[in-house]
C-alpha cells in the first residue's frame, strides 16, 4: 500500500508466511485512523468516493452473500454491485472469501455492512495487498485530512496541487499553518525543493520535521531521531502519489509527538500526480512494461547520525573538495569517489545526501572534459539506484547530461548515453527525455557500420557509442510516445543495421529495444518489410538466454502478422524456437519462446512444420507446474494445433485433456480464454469429448460463464457450443447442470457484442434438444433475443438468427417471436452484405413463416424483394 | 626578394625533410606548415647574438598559455624543460616539433611517459609526496583559509599517494603512475594540466595545417 503505511505499520511475518499488521498500540491506532477516515469519506466527499481506483482492493473477507442487502445483485454465495466501472466491472465483487472493491463509496458501504467487524475487516484490506501500486486514483484526487480541524482555503487546481498557478511554477506544492505551544504560528510552504517558512525562502529544510525541530525547541526536544527520519514527507511529497495513508500516519505520529502541548492544524492537500513544474505535461500512454515499475519505493534510511558508516562522512568530504578545487583537484577527487563501491546503496544515498549530485550535474554544464568524464563515470553507476535518478530529474540533471551527446569525444558521448540509459527507467524521466530532443541525439549515436572486418580504433568506438546510444534508447522505449520518436528520427533503419552486428553485447540491447517496439504496428510491419526477421531468427540461435529471449518476444508479438508468419517458416526460425523449450529453468526464456511458438502456429503450414520437430509432445510437458505466463502461451498454441485432426488424437494420447480441464479452475483471465479455446477445439473429437465429460469439464467451462471478464465469457460460450455439439447425450448432459440455462438466458442482457454472438450459437446449440427448449422458454429467451435483433453486427445478427431459428421449434415460441417484433428487423438482416448471415435468416424466418401472422408482417416488409436480392 | 624567399623555402624544405625523417607522426607537408608557424611565432629574436636561437622560455611560456591553456607557473616551467632537451634554455625548431608530436598526435603511452617526466621536479625517476604537495599546493583555492586549503591538500594528497603507489613502497615510481594511468586514464594529467585539451588541439591543427586541407 502507500509507501507511508509500509514505513509506519509494524508488519510481522506470521507463520502462515502472511504479512500480518502485528498487535501494536501504533497499529491499532493507525487501524482506527484508517477506519475512521474510510466511514466518512463518502459522506464528507462524495465526488472523490466516486472515483474509480486503477487497481482494486483485494482481500479476503469473513463476509458472506447473507451479510448483503438488497441493493447488491446476489447469486448463490457471489455479490455484486449494480454499479460498474467502464469496463463493465461491478464496484464491488465478492467470490468467497475473496472481495474486489474498486471505489471509496463501496469501501465505505462494506465497513458500515460489517457492523461489528469493522475493524477486522480493514485490518484484512491492509493486510490483503500492500504493495505499492494498489490504490491510485484515476484521475486528480486530492484528499483533505478528515480528522484534523481545517478548513479549506480557496480552490484547488485541476492538476491536484494545492498552490496557484503562479505559485507553482515556482514549484511549489502545498502550504501548511502549524500552531506549536512554544512558538508563534508557523505558516509553511512546501516546494519541490523542500519546506520553508513563508518570507524566509533561504532556509529550505528538507522536511518538516527538519523545520519543526530548528523553529520549535519543544519538539526538539521531544522528536527523537527516528520520528525525524519518518518525518521526511517533503521527499515523499513531490516524488510520490499520495495515498490517504500518508496523511493518517503523519496525523498520528504528530498526534503522538505533540500531544496535547502543540495546538495544530494543518491545511493539506495532496497531489495525486508529481507537480508539474516547468515541464509541460502532456499526455501519456505507456506499454505494458510501465506497470511493473518502480513509482514508489520505500528507502531504507539509518536510524540516527551515529550509524552513519564512515564512507558517509568520507564523501562529504570530498565532495567538498569538489565544491573548491581547481580542475586538477576535482579530477583527483573524482577518482577518490569512483573507489568507493558504488554500486553500495550507503554510497549512492551518501553522495545524494551530501549535496553530491548538484556537484556533479554542474561539472556537465562546464568546459572541461576530465571533468565531465569523471563525473559521468560516477553518474552511470549511482543511477542504478531509483532514488538517485528520481533525484537527478529533479533538479533537472537530465538536460545537462543531454547536452553532452553532441560532443565530439566518444567517450564521454557514450558515458553520457549509458547514463540516460539508467536514469531513463521510469516514465518522468522518459518524458524529459523526449520533450528536451534527447530521443533524436540517441538515434544519431546509432549511425555506424558494426559488421566490418577490420575495425580503426576510431570505429571501434564508434561501435561503442552506438551500443551505449542504443541502450538508452531501449530504456526510453518503454513509453509508447518515445517508441514513435525514436521512429520518426530514423531509428528503425539504425537499429536493422546495428542487428547485423556480430557482437552479443550489441545485439542484446539493439533486439531488447526492437521487441519493445513491436507493440507498435508501425514497428511490426518495419520490422518484416526491413528484412529484420531474417537476423532475428539467426539470432535465436545463438547460445545466449537473454538475446534468445529478446528474438522470441520480437517474434511473438510480430507473428500476429501472416507474412511474418511465412518468413519465420522461409528462415528456419521454427525448429530453434521448439529446442528453446529445452531451456525450460528459465521461465522468462520459455515465455517468450512459447509465445512465439503460439503465434507462428496460427499458420496450419507451421504447424505441420512443428509437427517435424515433435513440438506438440512437448508443449503438452509443459502443461503443468508452470508460471502463468508460460501457461498461457504453452495454452494457446496447443489451441491452434487442435485445428487439425491428427492432433486431437495426440492431445488425448498425451494426457493433454486432463492438464487443459485442470487448468479451467484458475483464475488469470487471459490463461481462462486459451483454456477455454483450446478445450473447444479438442470437443470437436468425439474420444476427447467423452473424456471431457467424464472430467466434468463442461461443467468447469459452464461456470466460466460468471466470470467477470467478457472475453472469457464469450470464449466459454465458444467452447460450450462445440461441447455440445459433440456429447453423446447433450440433452441430458445440459440438464444436470442445475442453474445453467438460466445463467446462459441472463448472458442475453450482456452489452458486449462477442459474448452476445456467443451466447446465441449455444442457445442455438442447446435448443435442439426439445426439453431444454422448454427451460429456455420458461426463462424468457424469446423476448430477449428479440430485443437484441435490431443489431447491426453482422456477426452477431448471423447466430441472433440462428438461435431465433431454432428456439421457434418450441410451443408458441413462433408466435411470440411474432409478437414480441422479431420477424420485421430480421427480414432487414437480408440486406446485409454477410452471407452467413443471409444463410441463418432465411432458416429462422422459414421457421417464423410457420405462424400467419409471422407471414402477413414479411410480407408487408417486402420479404419477397429482399430475398431476390439477397440470393 | 624572391631569391631570398626561395631559399628560404628549399632551406624549410630540407629542415622538413630531416625532421619528418625523426619524428614518425608528422609528415613532412606537416613538418613544414610547422616551421612556417615555429619561424612565425619566433620573429625577430629578442635579443640577437645571445643564447641559441629559438623559443625562449617567456615566448614558449606565453604560447602555453595562450595556445594550449596551460597556465599553472609550476606545469610551464616543467613543460619548457621537457621541450627543452639539450638544456639551453631555448627550444629550437627540432626540440618544439618533437615536443608538439606528444602535445597533438602521442599515444597514450607517450603521453604517461611525458606526464611524469613533467611531474618527476627533481629529475630523479620517482614523484615523492613533497613533489605532489608542492605542485597540488593551490588546488583548492576554495576553501577560505590557508590552514584549511593546507589541511585538504595534503589530504587529497595521501589519497592519491595510497590509490597510486601500487607496490606500497612508499614511493611513486615510474611503473605505479603507468599502471594507474592505463586503469584510470583521468590519472593521466594527475598533479596538474600539462598537456593541452581536445578543443585547443583540434583548434591549433586547423590554424597550421589549413593549407593543407583544402
């Protein structure tokens, strides 16, 4: 969770090996703040509890379906809300134990639900999921401090920072007014640079407590260091998204510290995005790759000045020296420093905390090229550390080390790029690259010819920078506008010319960044129409994990494309990509070669290719006791293999069916789809669908049908069609499946198109059977489908017809369609351009002619006509 | 006028060829644009008939700091001496083209050898802690008083003495600063700028060797 609660809450391990809040006094009053802000943030901001989070709250409740009214939608032992997000997910979802909340008013709802198990229940959402990206908010929130007296002041900002606009571009984020016992009033503003009191602007402390203590001795004298050092919000303030949970820790602490001897009232505001500073902020969509980055990050700080190791005071003293010495002196000290273990966290922070890092982005900014070598070769090692490159961003460090990509000595250019390289890890930072042209002086470090025999020294270094170019731009493609820059400045031909490199260390970075890219069409197309797949597959080859990976994603996520596809073929890329199975120890490798496997076996030909080399036996090896995101892919193309008949009979021969029915009780959404799919398309043999049956596996993939996800729902429906299709007795088989017909009429209310079209071929499929018709009946399907007919998706018009079609054959049914208004919007599916659709419409309404009524209505439509013109 | 001037050019062109014949990093077009600017930067001499004739160390020392941004009084006068070889307080066409092939086209290995030959004052093949104080003395000119600046620079002393003796003989040989250099080629100009920057070579190979170019 925030990063404050993370510091503040004492966490022990249980046995279990569950991360528990432990029993503490701190603890239960923390519990009790949280509790209390979360009871009334519903009433006191209704518009903020609105606000959907991007991640939802997940833990496990004591709970159940009985402990709900009757404003949720309950079914058996599963809730939901009637309120949904966006996407169509419920607010609110319980599936026992598990509860999913995704907004404040439904936090507030449950806790008032739980009664007298409030307090566990909270206790149970902290302890449900505390890392670090769960609750952000979608939009600007700011959140006002409940449970302190204050008062708003005049009008927050649509960027979430508390300062005006004239203020913030001075940095500034918020301001503060703390009332202590011993001293007057303090009015304090806090800037990105630290915090300092109103009119006295060359006294920056770097937090409040640092304030607090020089303007107040009572507090001096009662805050002992470690309060301090918890105390170090400004850090916090404008390099973190604020949860609530930093306000109701410093609400507690302070409460603690100054009890009743401090008056005290704090405005405060909260910024749920970093200030904007002077940078314009635009928009920004990132990859996949963004999500897993490192936006908050507790920092592990020493307990008081006397733990403090010796390098610390070792540093500060020559970074001194730094601050005074001519240039012969500041060479020196630049290798004193690269002495000390750099790559140590102690060092790193010491060198920040000491003023270090001004020090060195300042020698950027001079002429002397010593200098900036030395403190270039400092930089790129302490940018390893995320609160050293938070910081060099800050202070703006990044434009001056961007200014020395021009210079005409190599080395420093490609210190300078491999720098970028490691401070360019997250998505601020990124940005400042792009928008001071950093991306386009990248590329051109790119241009060299790496494949020539006998390289000068000049061009070997050359080779060099090119790499270290090329390694900052693979940190920088992981932001879908950079990804577009790097395109724009020619990047795509450098990067194909840098693939011919013979060398590893080269290739690495050069394949990393071009598989990065590939989520982009643009990228996938270059990549195939520039002859990249050819030297992409030789590389796959090479005895190197990390380079065999990057191969394998680049063609995973190109091999969506047919003519790639064939390439792959054309260049023998299909058997290595089947022995890089063998190296299933590393799961990332796997991935990436499944992945590719998968994709390029959507071609029948490379599957018969695949087949040479045995790749389905092994595949299906891999069906169990494998990472999700092998699961998935190893899932997906054993779905494409079951397109062809001879496989089927592996898949059962190998024990395949009884992995894939396993595989139907988990729960990732993109695993369930392949599962699913992979399942229907086994069904279609007659020997696996008696085994699935036995499995109970229809059973397993009908209860996918509750599945939050739409995509799953709509590939289960898929499946279940060719399930029963191909049981002995469907009709019965159906039927002892308590509650499903219902759950499938239900479906007809969904609003995604696929699940509709889906839905309809089952109900199709499923109303073959007399009995079962009648249940379906009984459950209102006529009126239902009727009221999707006037759907303008072809797809979904062609199994709308179809099950119309084949749910006539029951009782009044024709009449009732007739009735309800059916027939005039189908006879309107003539004019549809879709032949399929032509097919099932003229079968439902022969049916629906069977009626009179049904007759006299096409007929005014001018059934006649349409046909003709439809046949 | 003319007879003088070819003569003048034959004698630049045999002096061109004779040096180019010894100094591998120039040829002798080169050499000769040198000359030309050598004979240039000479003049008329200051005062004629005493001394050799050539740079002498007011001249050499002003092209030092106005060519090749070498300023510091200690690295000058070490530099002047090592340009200087035969001792006769003036350096000649021969010594300064010799000179000039380290300042503009050296190796790093001639580089480390020029460096500490600058840095050895007493001539004696090893760099002492008394020498490196003495050229390190005005580094810090930053910190406000004398006991401090004194207390740093012996201080940053010690810590380069301890990086770069690496037989830990206490003393700083020949063989210690050309290793520590090749790991850390920062360590090159370590007790004081004596060679010029990237910007002043390439500006001072554009001026003298223009005609060349075109």
């Amino acid at each position: 969770m925030g990063l404050s609660l993370t510091r503040a809450a004492q966490w022990t391990t249980a046995a279990s090996g569950v991360d528990k809040l432990a029993p503490t006094p701190m603890n239960e009053s923390l519990l009790k703040e949280v509790l209390c802000f979360v009871e009334q943030f519903s009433s006191q901001h209704p518009q903020e509890a609105e606000l959907v989070f991007e991640e939802p709250l997940q833990w496990s409740t004591t709970l159940v379906a009985s402990d709900f009214k009757t404003d949720y939608d309950i079914s058996d032992l599963d809730v939901q809300s009637p309120e949904k997000d966006n996407e169509g997910r419920p607010l609110l979802q319980l599936f026992p134990p598990t509860v999913c909340v995704r907004s404040f008013s439904q936090l507030s709802k449950l806790v008032k639900l739980a009664d007298n198990k409030k307090m566990e229940e909270v206790q149970a959402c902290l302890e449900g999921e505390h890392d670090d990206h769960r609750l952000k908010f979608e939009s600007d929130l700011f959140v006002q401090l409940p449970s302190f007296p204050c008062s708003l002041l005049d009008y927050v900002f649509s960027n979430g920072c508390r300062a005006p606009p004239w203020r913030q571009v001075l940095n500034e984020i918020c301001y503060l007014v703390i009332e202590p016992c011993d001293t007057e009033t303090l009015y304090i503003t806090c800037s990105t640079a630290g915090v300092f009191l109103n009119g006295q602007t060359s006294d920056v402390f770097e937090d409040i407590g640092a304030l607090l203590k020089s303007t107040s001795p009572h507090f001096a004298q009662n805050a002992n260091e470690q309060v301090l050092m918890q105390m170090q919000l400004s850090s916090i303030l404008y390099s973190l998204l604020l949860s609530f949970y930093v306000l109701s820790y410093m609400h507690t602490f302070l409460h603690h510290y100054l009890r009743s001897k401090v008056h005290y009232y704090i405005f405060f505001f909260v910024c749920s995005k970093t200030p904007a500073g002077s940078v314009p902020v635009d928009t920004f969509s990132e990859s996949s790759s963004e999500s897993e980055e490192e936006e908050e990050q507790s920092e592990r700080r020493p307990e008081s000045d006397t733990d403090l190791p010796s390098e610390y005071w070792q540093i500060q003293k020559l970074v001194k020296y730094l601050k005074v010495g001519d240039q012969t002196a500041t060479v020196l000290t630049l290798c004193a420093i690269m002495d000390f273990n750099l790559m140590q966290e102690t060092c790193q922070l010491a060198i920040r905390d000491v003023g270090g890092l001004e020090v060195l982005i300042n020698l950027l900014d001079t002429d002397e090229v010593q200098c900036k070598i030395g403190s270039l070769k400092i930089l790129r090692k302490i940018s390893h550390n995320v609160h050293i490159r938070r910081a060099i961003v800050d202070m703006g460090g990044l434009q001056s080390i961007m200014k020395n990509l021009d210079s005409p000595v190599k080395d420093l250019k490609a210190l300078d790029a491999e720098t970028i390289a490691n401070v360019a890890r997250f998505r601020r930072a990124r940005r400042t690259v792009r928008q001071y042209g950093g991306i386009k002086k990248l590329v051109k470090l790119l241009d060299c010819v790496p494949n020539l025999a006998n390289l000068t020294a000049e061009q070997e270094k050359d080779v060099e920078v090119a790499r270290c170019g090329t390694l900052a731009l693979w940190s920088c493609s992981k932001s879908t506008n950079n990804k577009e820059a790097i395109r724009k400045a020619g990047g795509v031909f450098m990067l194909g010319r840098l693939l011919k490199s013979p060398h590893e260390n080269m290739l690495i970075p050069v394949v990393g960044t071009l598989q990065e890219c590939a989520s982009e069409e643009k990228y996938r197309i270059a990549i195939q129409t520039e002859g990249m797949i050819k030297d992409l597959v030789k590389n796959l080859s090479r005895d190197n994990d990390e380079l065999q990976m990057h191969c394998a994603n680049a063609i995973f996520k190109c091999a969506q494309d047919k003519q790639t596809r064939y390439l792959v073929r054309q260049y023998k890329g299909l058997q290595p990509l089947v022995s890089l199975l063998s190296k299933a120890h590393n799961k990332q490798l796997l991935a990436a070669a499944t992945g590719a496997i998968w994709k390029c076996s959507i071609s029948v030909e490379n599957v018969t290719k695949f087949q040479e080399y045995k790749a389905l036996e092994t595949l299906l090896r891999l069906l169990t006791d494998q990472p999700e995101e092998v699961l998935v892919n190893v899932v997906g193309a054993v779905g494409e293999f079951a397109q062809i008949p001879d496989n089927k009979a592996t898949i059962r021969n190998c024990g395949g069916i009884r992995s894939l029915v396993n595989l139907l009780t988990g729960t990732n959404q993109a695993l369930l789809v392949n599962v699913t799919k992979a399942v229907g398309a086994c069904a279609t043999d007659m020997d696996n669908m008696i085994i699935i049956d036995k499995l109970d596996g229809v059973r397993l993939v009908w209860s996918l049908l509750k599945n939050p996800c739409a995509d799953v729902q709509s590939s289960a429906a898929w499946a279940l069609c060719q399930c029963i299709e191909n049981a002995k007795d469907a009709g019965e088989m159906v039927r002892s499946l308590v509650g499903g017909l219902e759950l499938i009429v239900n479906l007809l209310k969904s609003t995604n198109n696929e699940v509709l079209a889906s839905i309809c071929a089952a109900i199709a499929k499923i109303a073959r059977n007399e009995e079962n018709l009648a249940v379906l009946t009984d459950h209102g399907v006529v009126q239902l489908l009727t009221k999707l007919t006037n759907t303008t998706d072809d797809r979904l018009r062609r199994h709308l017809a179809e099950a119309v079609g084949h749910c006539c054959m029951w009782g009044s049914n024709r009449a009732s369609f007739g009735d309800a208004g059916a027939v005039a919007p189908l006879v309107h599916y003539l004019k549809s351009k879709d032949k399929a659709v032509h097919k099932t419409t003229a079968m439902a309404l022969y049916q629906l002619s069977r009626d009179p009524n049904n007759c006299i209505t096409m007929h005014d439509r001018g059934v006649v006509k349409v046909s003709r013109c439809a046949v | 006028m003319s007879n003088m001037s070819a003569m003048k050019k034959r004698l630049i062109k045999t002096l061109a060829e004779s040096i180019s014949g010894q100094v591998e990093l120039f040829n002798t077009a080169e050499v000769e644009c040198l000359i030309r600017d050598y004979n240039e930067r000479l003049g008329e001499p200051t005062s004629p008939g005493k001394g050799a004739p050539g740079l002498d160390r007011v001249k050499f020392r002003s092209i030092l700091q106005n060519t090749f941004g070498i300023s510091d009084d200690i690295m000058m006068d070490r530099v002047f001496r090592k340009f200087d070889k035969d001792n006769d307080s003036s350096v000649s066409t021969k010594e300064w083209i010799e000179g000039l092939s380290i300042f503009l086209r050296g190796s790093l290995d001639d580089k480390i050898k020029f460096c500490f030959r600058v840095y050895d004052l007493n001539d004696d093949t090893l760099v002492s802690m008394e020498e490196m104080y003495h050229m390190l003395k005005n580094c810090l000119p930053g910190l406000p008083t004398k006991e401090e600046r004194d207390e740093g620079v012996k201080d940053l002393v010690e810590i380069t003495f301890k990086k770069m003796d690496r037989d830990h003989d206490g003393r700083l040989s020949f063989s210690d600063f050309e290793q520590s250099v090749k790991e850390e080629n920062l360590l090159l100009e370590a007790f004081g700028t004596c060679l010029p920057n990237f910007k002043r070579v390439e500006a001072f190979e554009q001026r003298v060797f223009r005609e060349l170019q075109k």
